[in-house]
C-alpha cells in the first residue's frame, strides 16, 4: 500500500472550460443536455439544471464535463462569500464561468469533491474582484492547492464517513422543510377564519394595516456618514430565512429622529430592492436592536398587534398584495400602499393571542431543527478538516 502523500492539485485531475453557445440560435437551446452556470451550480450533487443544450450547441461553444467531474465556480458574485463546488452526478455541459475537473487514477470522485470542500476557506482567499465587482477565483493559483491523497482504501473510507454526515444533514434538511410546509399551512387556515382554535367563536373583522398601525420610512444618508461603530442601520441584508442576520452590518454617526429608532416588536419590511424577489421580507425586532434604526428602502411596521400581524407579513395573502401593488413596473412599496393593506384579524384579543402562540410553538420547533442543522454542518466541518487535510489518521492507513 502506497504511503499518503501531499499533491498539487493539478496534478491529480484533468481541467476542461465551458462556453456559452450563442442565445439568439434556437438551435442550440432547449435540448436535452443540462448546462450548468453559477446559477445552477449548487449543493454538493450536480443532477440537472433548468437549462439544457442540444448537441449542436454543445459544439457550437460549450463543453461536456463527464459523471464523476468536479464542477467548480470560477467567476460570480457568490464567490465572495462562498465556494460552490459539485459533483457531476450524469454527463452535464457548463458555461465559461465553471472549471470541470475530472479525477485522474486512483483519485476517487467522491474523495476529490469532499477535499476541495475541506479547503473551502482557503479557496475563499483566492478570490479577487474583477472591475464589476464580480468574484475572479484564480485558476492558477488553486491548480497549485494542496491535496492530501491517501490510498484508495483509505479515501474510500473517508467518503463514507463524510457520507454518512451528508446523510445526516440532508434528512434534518428535510425535516426543517416539512415543519416549513406545515407552518404554511397552518397560516392559510388560521389567519383566514378557515379554521378556529376551539374555544373561539366571536367575528374576524377586515382591516387596512394603516387603521391598526402606521408604516415608518427609514433613514436616509450618506457614505461619509458610515462609520465603523455608532447606530447600527438594519438593511435588507440583516433579514435572513425570516431572521435576524447580523453578518453584514452597516453603523452610522449621523442624527436618528426618535421616530425611526427602532422599539421591541416593530416588524421590519425590505420594500424596495434591485431584486424584486426580496421585497416584502420581514421579521419581527426583538430587544438586541431597540435603538437602532433602519435604511431607507426599508420600512418599520409598529402597532400593538404584531405580534399577531407579523405572520400576516408572512403570509401568501401579504405576497399577493405586494405582486399586485408593483404589477409590471414599480419597483418598491411605499409608504402609503403599505398602509393600505388589507389583512383579516380576530375581533377577540384572546384568539389573537392563541393563533399567535401556535405558530410561535411551531416556529420554535423549527429553530430546534436549525439548531440541529448547524451542529450537523459543524460536525461535517470538522471531520472535514480532520480526515481531509490528513491531521487525523485512519488506522489502516497510520499502519501502512
């Protein structure tokens, strides 16, 4: 059995590039080959996309990365905060913005995918702007990455550990997506009327969001008044799956008004963003920021109802509103359209209150399984970094 041993990445794979075939030829698109972009490059398994080429497009001026290539993303703006790298589950073609990487001999698929993500973060520190702002991974560079290649026995072994770790997370994955659903569901029937708790039988009343409440626009200001430290400025960026973010932070050292300093229960809203599909986001503030404020494409909700409201702003009927408001050409909600929402509420405070505590049951249970999540991630980091980088030795292969 041959002793492990350190490689140049380059050294222990074949590189390919992709193209882009022109898309002003129908006879390229629309085929039955999957092309893969930084959009569709995502997770650890390559299985399709929702793109596809025919073959004389895969001709015309892209590539094809056979099953069992690394795909990996050399150029987006995902690249500053991430790597993405899958594995080619099928033959699949790929555009400029990806590198295919197939494993030479005695290099297993599944060992070279889970090496590259053990050097996630170094990866990360190969990535350049280019002018636009765009992440430019630097080829050249990570060609040189150092491998730790062990024998096959022992990267067959390593990969069934890191796949039973996989196995882990995807079936907690699932488990956070069928709680979601049901949270979903249970909204469509709870906050209609449709069904009632036991108990409750007094009327819902339709109301305007402005009868109940008021909209806040946030602060305006300049970038000479960023600074390190000073009042945190909440942005679209801050609101994260329906949480509070706080890895991207912005601090001003200019004047608040009181009004738009943020209090306990406010609900913040993204109502303008260069992607409309962030619009309409929100969450409920809690005591970590009181006093702070937000930005001005953001807006704050406050009434003494938000604690029920705020699953409205969660809601399929809030999204509709807001779809209907920007139709094909607006690109923000104002103030005033804000007001004039409509949603349905209990006449009864006690029935708010208990619709309100079922769904705030329901979403503890959910961060109970995020919690679960990320320990399971943190376990895959850290076999990982052990196993992959050949600071822990297998037995088998500490005796060889």
């Amino acid at each position: 059995m041959s002793a492990p041993q350190t490689l140049p990445l380059v050294s222990i794979t074949a590189w390919s590039s992709g193209g882009t075939p022109s898309r002003s030829n129908d006879a390229y698109w629309n085929g039955r080959i999957p092309w893969i972009s930084a959009a569709t490059l995502k997770g650890s398994r390559i299985a399709g996309s929702d793109q596809h080429l025919t073959e004389a497009g895969l001709r015309a001026g892209s590539n094809l990365a056979p099953k069992g290539a690394t795909l990996v993303l050399v150029r987006g703006m995902a690249l500053h905060r991430e790597t993405r790298i899958g594995l080619a589950q099928l033959p699949v073609s790929f555009n400029q913005d990806v590198k295919a990487l197939v494993p030479k001999a005695g290099i297993l698929p599944e060992f070279l995918l889970y090496a590259l993500q053990a050097r996630s973060s170094q990866i990360r520190e190969l990535v350049s702007s280019a002018g636009s702002g765009t992440g430019v991974l630097n080829t050249q560079l990570l060609q040189r990455l150092p491998i730790w290649v062990p024998s096959q026995e022992t990267q067959r072994t390593v990969v069934q550990a890191m796949s039973d770790v996989d196995d882990l997370i995807a079936t907690r994955e699932r488990l956070i997506v069928k709680k979601q659903l049901m949270k979903q569901g249970m909204m469509q029937q709870l906050l209609t009327g449709r069904t009632r708790l036991p108990g409750f039988s007094l009327p819902w009343t339709q109301v305007h969001l402005g009868d109940v409440g008021e909209s806040l626009i946030g602060l305006t200001y300049s970038p000479a008044n960023v600074k390190r430290s000073g009042t945190l400025v909440l942005r679209s960026s801050n609101i994260q799956d329906g949480q509070l973010s706080f890895d991207d932070n912005v601090f001003v050292d200019s004047p608040i008004p009181s009004r738009i300093r943020v209090r306990e229960n406010d609900i913040l809203i993204c109502v303008r963003n260069g992607s409309r599909v962030l619009i309409g986001k929100s969450v409920m503030l809690d005591r970590r920021v009181v006093g702070q404020t937000f930005g001005a494409f953001m807006a704050v909700y406050r009434s003494q109802l938000n604690p029920f409201l705020q699953y409205f702003f969660q809601s399929d009927r809030f999204k509709r509103q807001i779809d209907e408001h920007l139709g094909a050409t607006i690109n923000q909600i104002t103030n005033a359209s804000l007001n004039g929402f409509v949603a349905d509420m209990p006449d009864d405070p006690a029935e708010q209150a208990a619709i309100g505590g079922v769904l705030a049951d329901t979403e503890f249970e959910i961060a109970i399984l995020q919690a679960r999540l990320d320990k399971a991630r943190d376990i895959k980091t850290g076999v990982m970094q052990q196993l992959l980088i050949g600071r822990t030795r297998l037995p088998m292969e500490a005796g060889s």
